[in-house]
C-alpha cells in the first residue's frame, strides 16, 4: 500500500520497479498499460521481462492489461480507502484482462 499520501499515481506507477523484488519476476512477461485521468494521473507503461520490471511514460508496446481509473480513484484503492474489487464492481477501476492483473498484483504491491 501507498505510505507517501502526497504522491499522485503517475509518480506511485513510475516508482514501482523500486519497490518490486526482482526474485518475484522470475520467468514472467507482461506489460500493463495504465491510463489515469485527472492532475496527478497520465499514461504510464510497466514491462516485466528477464526477472525486471520498467516503467516509462507514455503507452508502449503490446498490452497484456490496460487499467483506465480516475487518479483519485487509483490512489484510493492504492491506499486501502476502497476495495479494488469493489472499484472494478462500480467502474471506478476498468481492468481489460482481471486475470493477469490478478497475477501480478501482489507482487507489485497492490494487494
């Protein structure tokens, strides 16, 4: 969970790599696309491929998993303040493949 109550999503997605460990990735290969709407938010792309994990701005390469949320929204389920099930349930998360994120969302920290 997000402790820097003062961080927007864009800078929390950016500085995830830092905060994944690199046993964790280990024969995986994916890349999420996350679009965030709002002043904090933006296009971020994670790529996890030879044990790391990369993200850049902006939308790049193949997507496994799109994830399309309000800032506020994100930064909520982020911090505890809604229940990621309960934000996909009422549209506030949009997930375009659950199940791949429901592979990688423990070890990025979501969960």
């Amino acid at each position: 969970m997000v402790q820097d109550y003062s961080m927007t999503a864009k800078d929390f997605l950016l500085q995830l790599p830092a905060k994944v460990k690199p046993d964790t990735l280990e024969g995986l290969e994916t890349v999420f696309h996350f679009d965030i709407a709002g002043d904090g938010g933006g296009q971020v792309t994670l790529h996890v491929k030879d044990g790391q994990c990369i993200a850049e701005e902006g939308l790049n390469g193949e997507a496994k998993c799109v994830v399309r949320a309000k800032e506020a929204n994100l930064m909520n389920v982020m911090k505890g303040k809604i229940n990621p099930l309960m934000a996909v349930l009422t549209g506030k998360l949009k997930i375009s493949n659950q199940g791949e994120m429901l592979k990688y969302a423990k070890i990025f920290g979501l969960m």
